[in-house]
C-alpha cells in the first residue's frame, strides 16, 4: 500500500487511490451512526485530513473510540471524494493501528487554547500546533529560498567557523569558549592565562561569519554563508536572541549600490517564494496571526524600496512632528520607534539607510571622504525594523588600521584580515540577513522566539 501525506491525501487526484497514512490525531468524534470521524494531520500541510472509522473495524470499541488529541496512528483506507465543507478528500478507513497513546487528562495539548507565552515551556510540544507547524513550514521554505537564490546567482557556499579568536562587529558581546576550570583557572600575573585554555588563546562563539567570508570573496567572488550566530547581548526585545541564524552573502568588486541592488532582489524573491509555495500557511498568519501580512508582502513586492542617507532620516524624523521616547538625533543609532515610523508612516515601503556616522559602525566598513560616515546600509521593514545590516568594506590597509586603532582594536590579531588589503585588495560588499528577523516579518509572528524552534535569551535556554 502506497504510503501518502495527508497533503498527498488532500489533492483530488489522489480519489481513489489506496493509502497508508502515518500522523497524530487532532480530534475524534463519534457519531450516533456507528462510526467516528477521526482528523488526522502529519505536519506535512496545515490542514488536517478527515478518517471515516466504521464501528466494523475490529479494534473500533476497544481503541478508535478511545483515540484523542496527540495519539499516533497508522491509518489505511482509502480516499473518496468528500462531501464536507473546507475539503475534497477524505479517508475511508479499513485499518487502525494505534503506536503511541497520549493520555487526555495528561497530554497539554489537549483542546484548550494556549498562549504563545505558555506554549514556549513546552518547546518540545508546541511544532504540534497550527502556529508552529506554519512557522517551521515558512521558514524551510525561506532557507530553501536563501540557497536557490545565491546557487541561480552564480554564489559558493562557503562555512564559517562557529568558534572563532577574532571579534567581528567589534563590539565584545561574545560567548567565551573555554575548557578551563573556571573554579580554578590558570593564572599568570593575576589574570587568567588564556595560553593554556584549548585553542592557546581567547576564543569565542561567532557573532557573524563575515570576516571569513570576505577571505573567500578574496579569492573566488561571490560567496555566502549561513549559519548560527551568537550574540551575549542582554536584550529582552521581541526582536533579539542570543542564538539566530544569519545568511551573509560577500561579493568582490561590488560597491554599496550593487550591494542595495542584491538585497532588493534577495528579499523579493524570497517574499514571492513563500507566496506561491506557502499559501495555506500564510493564509493563516493573514487570519489568525496578522491581516496586514499577505497585504504587507504584496505591497513590498509592488514597490521599489526606498534609499535614503542616516542624514536625511535623522532630518526627516526631527522634522515629523512626531513624539518619540528618544529623540532622534545626529550621530546616535536609529531607535526601533524610528526605524518603524519611517518604514510604517514616512514612506509606507521597506526603507534602506545609508551612509551612518562612523562613531556608531564598526571597524571595517568604508570610510566615506566626508570624514564623518561610512558606507553601511540597513534595511528596515515596517513592523520589526532593521533586518538587513551591511556595508561595503575597508579596502585601503591604512584606513582600516586607523578605524581599529579609533575602536580600541589591535591591528595586529587581524594581521591576516589586513592581509587581504595588503595583497590583492578590491572594493567590496557584503550584507548579513537575520533568519529569524525576516520570517518574523514574513509571518507576522509578534515575538521572534515563536520562528525559531528552541529559543535562547538571557535567562532562558531549555532543552
Ligand atoms: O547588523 P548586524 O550586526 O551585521 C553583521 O553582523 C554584519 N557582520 C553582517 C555582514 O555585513 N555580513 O547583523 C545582521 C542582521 C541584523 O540586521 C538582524 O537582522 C540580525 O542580523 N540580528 C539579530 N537577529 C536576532 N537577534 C539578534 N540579537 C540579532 N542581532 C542581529
Ligand atoms: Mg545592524
């Protein structure tokens, strides 16, 4: 007998087809006619498929009656054209194996609707509910997107290392790794001697695989990577975790426009991949999530996106009228009330910012002849703000030295960074994609810990 998804099951073409299906159960309803309708889904689509149990079945009273939410069955039948609302298959069955048994007064899914909130203790459960199964579905479509995008584009995959001695955004929120005692480290002049951790010396988990990637770029023009990234920021937002993944495509010979260009490109084509691959999933965010999403996402890919400099935001938000909780001012970062107003009011469209202070960027990005900003480019989106970050990068030795020097970093532990300006050095770019970010956009999900499937924050990391 074939073996079938209920998404298999749920085509027409499949009526009349014998079928194996293998799934939990969501509901059971016995009816006074003598059988029980059992819905059935295996994560394979959001809905469920509908099994018609027949009282004749040999195990009907001992176990198909006493089915509920979270059982897993083997179901064998066959599909019939159904007269019922919302579907046009069902499932005739002639067999019912039940393998695991989830006891109704036990089993925390059961009927009563949770929150997002008590759903996160129970990561383990909750890709068993509709949200969650959307959200994995959106998000393998949007990682399946990411590689077909930069493969058609002519890009290597290329991994970077998840452990790393060098501290790419400059910023020192790292994860120290280390196999010292920390009861009882090692010590030399009073301060821990990192010589005899693991790796000889510091060493931390990745903030961005950018660094690396721009060794790569060096020598074979456009790569990306895309992996787990790190950040030991203590940021309790609904847009912040300490584990995300993140894609990071690095072209040389590429300049910033070039750059906007391809994450202009890079986002509609995901947006339009989850459209015409997710539609249930997505018709449900739309309903039950968010009725602004699929407008959102229609919208973005009507439209071209918006470029304007850090200046003229800054002068633009100052001019608004606007009552902010920070006053935006020239020289500080973009707040996330000002990255929303100028997306969801000003402009009404994604908005790329160009060109920011050089005090509040890091090391590597290009310095601009102004002598006050560099080349970096976010974009912004309406509801959740910055999910793009990139720059075109420091290609002159000197003026990379400099800006270390500016930011207290020495530049001799990135003696083999500067290497690639002392030999063979080209303009280039490059740009780092949060996952989590952009399926929260897609999704309309209000909290970034709902996209990704184990969550780690500050004071949380179950499982
Ligand atoms: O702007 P960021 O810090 O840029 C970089 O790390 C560059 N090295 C990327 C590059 O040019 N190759 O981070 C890039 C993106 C942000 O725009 C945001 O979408 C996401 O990564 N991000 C986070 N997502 C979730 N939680 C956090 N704590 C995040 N920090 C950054
Ligand atoms: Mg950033």
């Amino acid at each position: 007998m074939r073996k079938m998804t209920v998404a298999e099951a749920r085509e027409k073409n499949a009526i009349g087809q014998s079928a194996l299906l293998q799934g939990w159960i969501r509901t059971r309803r016995d009816s006074k006619g003598g059988f029980s309708f059992l819905e059935l889904n295996d994560g394979s689509c959001l809905a469920n498929i509908q099994v018609i149990a027949d009282a004749d079945l040999p195990n009907y009273a001992e176990q198909i009656q006493k089915l509920s939410a979270g059982c897993s069955v083997s179901i064998e039948g066959e599909v019939k054209a159904s007269g019922g609302k919302g579907q046009e298959t069902e499932i005739l069955a002639t067999g019912v194996v039940v393998h695991g048994w989830a006891d109704a007064q036990e089993y925390p899914l059961q009927k009563k609707r949770h929150s997002f909130e008590k759903l996160r203790e129970w990561a383990h459960l909750r890709p068993r509910t509709n949200a969650f199964g959307a959200v994995a579905r959106v998000r393998n479509c949007v990682c399946r997107s990411i590689h077909n995008f930069f493969q058609e584009e002519g890009f290597l995959y290329v991994t970077t290392p998840v452990i790393t001695t060098s501290d790419c955004e400059g910023a020192g929120d790292m994860f120290r790794v280390t196999t010292l005692d920390i009861d009882n480290p090692p010590k030399q002049n009073g301060t821990v001697d990192f010589t005899q951790d693991f790796f000889g010396k510091p060493s931390y988990l990745t903030v961005s695989g950018q660094l690396e990637a721009e060794t790569y770029a060096s020598a074979l023009g456009k790569v990306y990577t895309f992996g787990p990234t790190f950040r030991a920021e203590n940021s309790n937002t609904s847009r912040h975790l300490a584990e995300f993944w993140m894609v990071e495509p690095e072209m040389a010979f590429c300049t910033l426009p070039d750059n906007m260009d391809l994450a202009e490109r890079f986002l509609k084509r995901i947006f339009n991949d989850v459209l015409q691959q997710c539609g249930e999933d997505m018709a449900f965010f739309n309903q039950r999530i968010d009725n602004t999403t699929l407008e959102t996402l229609q919208g973005v890919l009507a439209s071209d996106f918006v470029r304007i400099t850090y200046t003229e935001a800054i002068d633009r938000l100052e001019r608004s009228g606007h009552k902010f909780e920070f006053q935006p001012s020239w020289g500080h970062d973009l707040q996330s009330e000002h990255e929303r107003y100028l997306t969801e009011e000003e402009f009404a469209a994604p908005v790329i910012v160009y060109d920011y202070p050089r005090t509040i960027k890091p090391f590597y990005m290009y310095a601009n002849d102004d002598g006050k900003t560099v080349r970096a480019m976010d974009v912004l989106t309406p509801k959740v703000g910055e999910i793009i970050g990139g720059s075109q990068r420091e290609d002159r030795l000197d003026i990379l030295e400099q800006r270390m020097r500016e930011q207290d970093l020495d530049p001799a532990s990135y003696w083999w960074y500067g290497d690639l300006r002392r030999f063979g050095s080209t303009p280039h770019s490059g740009f780092g994609l949060g996952l989590e970010r952009l399926v929260q956009f897609i999704t309309g999900m209000a909290n970034i810990r709902d996209v990704i499937p184990f969550p780690r924050t500050p004071g949380n990391a179950e499982f």
